[in-house]
C-alpha cells in the first residue's frame, strides 16, 4: 500500500490550494509580485522571503484571495529560483 499527504490550504476567497506551507513566501514568488522588493538585491534588505534564514515575506495562504493574486503566482524551487514554464531562473 502507498499513501500519499498532502496539505489543502484555503484562500481567502474560498479557492483550495494544495501547499505544505501554511505562507506563501518560501515556495513562492509573492514577495516579488507584490513588489516587496527586488529580485536581484539581498532578501533581508528587500523583505522577499529567504529559504536560508526563515526570514522575509511569507503571508499565509488564508489570508490573500485567489483571483488577482494567488492564481498569478510562480514556484520557487528550494534555493530560491523561480519557475518560467519550462525554465528556472535565479532571483539574484
């Protein structure tokens, strides 16, 4: 037998969105979407979440709607690079 754990978060709108996290600053580009700072400057310095210090933006799903923000969001892979389609790219 095989089993699998997931974790279904809510929107604040009601939309369920399959994440572990209970933010979405670690496997997200949120900080950058919202314009928390940029890209390519230090995480600490622009408020974008940092996978290493456990630091930055990281609102919890709960608390942002799906339409207009959640659906529009990239994933990061686990050093902080993001996800264009086929391709990944760093932050910095």
């Amino acid at each position: 037998m095989r089993i699998v754990e997931i974790d279904v978060r809510m929107t604040k709108d009601g939309h369920p969105v399959v994440l572990h996290d209970e933010g979405l600053g670690r496997a997200t580009d949120i900080g950058e979407m919202l314009g928390r700072g940029e890209p390519r400057s230090a995480p600490l310095i622009s408020g974008i979440y940092s996978p290493f210090t456990g630091k930055g933006y990281n609102p919890p799903v709960k608390s942002l709607p799906w339409q207009g923000c959640v659906e529009k969001l990239r994933l990061k892979e686990e050093h902080g690079f993001v996800w264009y389609d086929d391709s990944c790219v760093s932050p910095r």
